[in-house]
C-alpha cells in the first residue's frame, strides 16, 4: 500500500470542502461556497450555511473522486472536521463522516479545523519541508489566531486569538458601514487601492503596554470598527464627503498592522525564524506584501501556502489526517460530535484507545515517498 | 434489506428484512446528541445488515439541525455502500406504526392526525386516514405548520384526532419505504421538509454608535 489515500470532509462555515490526498499529494480541493447566499444578509448565516452543506455534501464528493481518479473502495481512512467553528454546519459534516466511514468500514479521523490551516501547508509541493517550530498566524472570517506549532500531529500551542470580532468579520462590517457589499475583504481592498493608508491613523486593538501582561498575543478589532463607524459619522453630520479609499485604506493599514505586529513579535519572544500564513484573509494583498516586507527586515522566512488551500478547504483535513496516520495515530471513535469551541490542542478529537493503530505496511510505505516525520 | 434513518425526534436507526421483519430497531431518546450517537446506530444496523438494497430516510419535518445529521449520514451511506435512498416524510412512519397497531388490536384510529413539536410556538402535523392497497398510510394532508394555541381548533375542523408524537419508529420509516419502492411510489422529495424559510434577518443599516 502507498502513503494513505484519505478523503476529508470541511463544514466549519460557508464552505463545503471535500479533499483527496494520497500522504502529502493532493489529489482533489474541491469547494463549494455558499457565500453567494449569504450576501444579502451581510454576512454568513448559520442556517443558510447548514442547509447549503447538506445540499452540496454528496455532489461534491463526487466531483472530488472523479477529480483525483479514485473510488470510495479505494480510501484508505475519511476524516472531518469536529471543530471549531458553526455547530449546526460542523454537524453536516460530521454526519457524513460517519455516514461514509461505517457504509465504507474504514477508519475515521476527526480532526481540529485550525491545525488544519497549519496542514495545508504541506500539500504544496513545491514549498519543501515545513520546519519547526514555527510560529502560525491564522486570519479568516471566522477566526483570527497566532499558534505556536512544535509538531503538527502532536504539539500545538495557542498563543492568542481574537477577544471578539474575527479579522476578516471586521472587514464585512466596516465594508457595510462604508455601503460597500459583502464580502468586505476584496471590497475594502478595492477601494483602498486609490486611498492613503496613513490619513487617519485608525486604533491598535490590544497593543498598548498595558496590555502586553495580558493580551500580548490577542486580537480585538471591535474597537477598530467602532472607531471607523465614528470617524464615518462624524464627516456625515459636518456635512462632508467619507473619503471612501482613505477611509478603507486607513482601516486596512491597522487590521494589516497589527497582525503582522503580533507575529512577529511572536517570532522574536520565542526565537522562531518561521511564520507560516493561513485563512482566507491572507488573500488580502496588504497583508501578504507587509508581512513579507516587514518579516524579512526581521529575519523571519515567511510561508503562505497556495491560496486555495489557504480558504476553508477539505484537503487540509485529509492532509492533517494523512499525517496522524503516518506517525501512527490510533482512529478516532464513532462517539465524537461537532465542538464549535474545539481548542487547539486538540489536534485530533476522540482517538480510540482500542482501535488497531494503522498496519506497519501504510505507515513504512507513507513514510518513504513524502519523507514523514 | 432496508436500513432505516430518522432523526427528526431524537435519532433512530433499524434495519428490516425485505419481508418486513425488524433486525435491528435502535433509538436515542436524547433529543440533542445526534451528531454524537448517529455512528454507533448506524453500525449496529450494519452489522444486522450488511448488505442493504436501500436505504430509506425519514426527511422530517423537526428541528433542522437534528435533522440534517441523519440525513447527511443516510445519503452519504448509501454513496459509500451504491445503493439508492428512499427518502419517506417522518409523519408517515408515525402514521404507519399508528395503523399496524390498530390492525392488531383491532382498534380503529379513523382519521388522525400526527403532530410534532416544530419549535417556535408551534407545531407540525400531517393528516391521516387508513392503509391503501400498497400497506401505506393515506396522507390527507402534507406536512404543514400550526401555531400552537390554534392546532386543536384546525384539527376539529379537519376532524382529525390527535396523535402527538415524541419518537419516529426508522423501523416503520424503512417498512414504508420498502412498500413505496414495491409499489413503485415516491412518498417524499429529496430535499428535507424543512416547513419553514430559514429563519434570518436581512441586512440592515448599520447602527449607529455616536
Ligand atoms: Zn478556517
């Protein structure tokens, strides 16, 4: 038998992810988004979300073992998503998990969404080895985290997330009050093109000395867009016109700011050279040119993987899965459910004491193409 | 062999013999918890069945999160072992496994109908009266929703007695299906009988705060 061949399930939020990976090759990333359903509403709505996983589920399994030339027979292990994320959508996936695992008899895997960001990295071929440790800054709509990562399978370490807004939420948010539609991201960063990131100088979330003790290395960009909302208002009652790009171009600068801030003052704390990007905000162009800039200034090597494995994606769950089973990780039990809180530590959720660790044959063969752990 | 899913009312799974005969008939009373218990059901029918020609789906209607667990897991089943699926309106279990016990006590239910709790202050229910030619219950009316205050009066009108349900039998789910399919009928739509739009809140105008 070759490197395990391990098809993973993705429902944390708008996107429905099925991927195929053969150990660290990637044989199909395919994504159904409903955001398109969610752009009247500004933003994603659970239910909606929910019901547009259940729909797009078995089409888009389908397409996926087409894609990566493979039959159901074939898997060797599923794996899903438990958490974190949206409880109803996470419940989709993990019915389907169980649904496939028990109909195919094969080992399952539930694995946690945010250790999977980290995973994809190691789908990109041409990236060479992931070193650790490495510090990971994780930014999307539904999550904004700074992780410490000493081994994928095994060692985690969460060193800040957002205290309320995620990231790319505070982009949707601002985008309405600026009247642009959603998602915010690619909107603001339109309008931002002709504006001057320095013309108003937006708030920090989180970053003054007080509270270094304890928020170091957490996010809050609450703050932020209530003081944009204010800025905004303030114009219109003195009758002006919002400058629309520098408005967006000042916001973005300080989102952008303190992100790559707190990596890299992460990276410095902990004497790690290496910061991998993942999420789906890293398809902000800002974000990646000032992380690159202000990293190399640092010392600190950079990571991004390919954008598509970037966004919520199912590859990166049969990749972090795929891994679990090449150093030998027992499969999870039936008896799991979705956690939309799932900490990070969590890499994989209810292994199964008396489940048969992988055959010696899966784990000697994955280990010698891809060079495993 | 049939396999039998529902969880509109906590989570069910059977598993029934082409002639009718109930291998496995499995319930969590939990009405929470689909998400965690679906798996174990599930192989436990497997194991009674480990060659199913179909497999039948209780498509609701009940509170959409439950629900969409047993129906994601059903049709992604019956992918994984190529069979087709025989998706059956939860209430006409209820109306079946209704109808079976009047024939063996001998009572008579005359026309009914089957009620669910639908949340939200109100209810779902479904009007039923007899077994046709096919063994199926006759639907009068579809599945539909009622504030709860009103459910009795709408019922004396249809003069329809009322049966509240608390559990869906998937055995008699996977017993309906199977004289659908012997019969050649379609008794539900692929899509779950959700009732209701999702329930959400368009975008509005920012709020101020100054
Ligand atoms: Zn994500």
């Amino acid at each position: 038998m070759n490197a395990p061949l391990v098809l993973g399930i993705e429902t944390s939020c708008d996107e429905t992810g099925i991927g195929i990976v053969r150990g660290r090759q990637l044989l199909s990333n395919t994504i159904a988004s409903s955001m398109d359903e969610h752009a009247r509403y500004g933003g994603v709505v659970p239910e909606v979300a929910a019901r547009a996983h259940l729909e797009a589920l078995q089409p888009s399994i389908d397409t996926a073992l087409a894609e990566a030339g493979v039959t159901l027979a074939d898997l060797d292990a599923v794996a899903v998503t438990s958490g974190p994320g949206l409880a109803g959508a996470l419940m989709v996936g993990v019915g389907a998990a169980k649904g496939l695992a028990v109909a195919l008899d094969k080992p399952l895997y539930a694995v946690n969404h945010l250790v999977g960001h980290i995973a994809a990295d190691i789908l990109d071929a041409d990236a060479g080895e992931l070193e650790y440790p490495t510090v990971a800054l994780l930014v999307s709509g539904g999550h904004t985290s700074l992780l410490l990562v000493r081994d994928l399978t095994s060692d985690v370490e969460l060193l800040g997330e957002t205290m309320d807004d995620a990231a790319g939420e505070a982009f949707d948010k601002v985008a309405r009050l600026l009247k642009l539609p959603y998602p915010g991201g690619p909107e603001i960063d339109r309008a931002a093109a002709d504006g001057d990131p320095t013309a108003i100088r937006f708030p920090r979330g989180l970053s003054r000395a007080s509270d270094m003790a304890s928020h170091r290395y957490d996010f809050s960009f609450s703050g932020l867009k209530t003081a944009v909302a204010r800025w905004v208002e303030q114009h219109e009652a003195a009758g002006q016109p919002v400058p629309v790009a520098d408005v967006a171009a000042s916001f973005r600068e300080a989102v952008v700011d303190v992100l790559v801030t707190k990596a890299l003052d992460a990276c410095a704390r902990h004497g790690v050279p290496r910061l991998l990007l993942g999420g789906g905000v890293i398809a902000n162009k800002r974000l990646r040119d000032v992380a690159l800039e202000r990293a190399a200034a640092a010392g600190v090597a950079v990571r991004i993987p390919p954008l598509r494995l970037c966004t919520d994606n199912g590859a990166m769950i049969a990749a972090l899965a795929a891994e679990l089973i090449s150093s030998g990780r027992r499969p999870s039990t039936l008896a799991f459910g979705a956690d939309s809180t799932l900490p990070v530590t969590e890499i994989q959720v209810a292994e199964d004491a008396d489940a048969e660790p992988p055959t010696p044959a899966t784990v000697a063969d994955a280990a010698a193409p891809g060079g495993a752990p | 062999m049939i396999i039998g899913i529902d969880t509109s009312l906590g989570t069910a799974v059977a598993a029934i013999a082409r002639d009718g005969e109930v291998l496995v008939d499995e319930q969590s009373a939990n009405p929470l918890g689909h998400a965690e218990v679906i798996g174990d059901l599930l192989r436990r029918a497997t194991a009674a069945a480990p060659a199913p020609a179909h497999v039948a789906i209780g498509m609701g209607p009940g509170p959409f999160t439950g629900l969409r667990v047993g129906i994601a897991a059903a049709r992604v089943y019956a992918l994984g072992r190529g069979v087709p699926i025989v998706p059956v309106p939860s209430h006409d279990g209820v109306a079946l496994g209704v109808l079976l016990g009047d024939a063996l006590t001998h009572a008579d239910t005359g026309r009914f109908a089957v009620v669910t709790d639908a949340r939200r202050r109100e209810f779902a229910f479904s009007v039923y009266e007899g077994l046709d030619d096919d063994g199926l219950p006759v639907r009068l009316a579809d599945a539909a929703l009622s504030p709860r205050d009103d459910l009795d009066a709408r019922l004396a009108d249809l003069e329809a007695v009322r049966v509240d349900a608390t559990r869906v039998s998937a055995a008699m789910i996977a017993l309906a299906a199977a004289r659908a399919v012997d019969a050649g009928r379609t008794l539900a739509g692929a899509e779950p009988l959700y009732l209701r739009s999702p329930d959400v809140v368009a975008a509005h105008a920012p709020k101020r705060v100054s």
